[in-house]
C-alpha cells in the first residue's frame, strides 16, 4: 500500500537516538538529527541543508 501511494517506510530505532535507561526519547540533541538524516539518506531521502526533505517517488 504505501509504495503505490509513493511512500516510503523508514524505521529508526531509538537505539540510535538520545533516550534514558527507561527507553524514553530525550529532546533537543543535535546527534538525534544526524541519526535521522542518516537514516533518510539511506533509505534514499535526501535532506537538505535547511532541513528539507525530498526525494525520489518509490514504485
């Protein structure tokens, strides 16, 4: 379903983004943004600079 609507699952674990000893998100830490940005590019996202995101439509 979500590749005929060009939609792209990406999965990120909160392993590797900041979080506390009960698996809690902690906000505001910029590795979290690289931990995203990482995971979107390989998925085939790209983001940009200012924080947009585009890419290539999936199906």
């Amino acid at each position: 379903m979500l590749p005929a609507c060009g939609l792209k699952l990406v999965v990120i674990s909160f392993g590797n983004l900041t979080h506390n000893g009960a698996k809690r998100l902690l906000r505001g830490d910029a590795r979290d943004m690289d931990a995203i940005r990482a995971a979107l590019e390989k998925a085939g996202v790209l983001v940009l600079a200012d924080g947009e995101v585009v890419g290539e439509r999936v199906g």
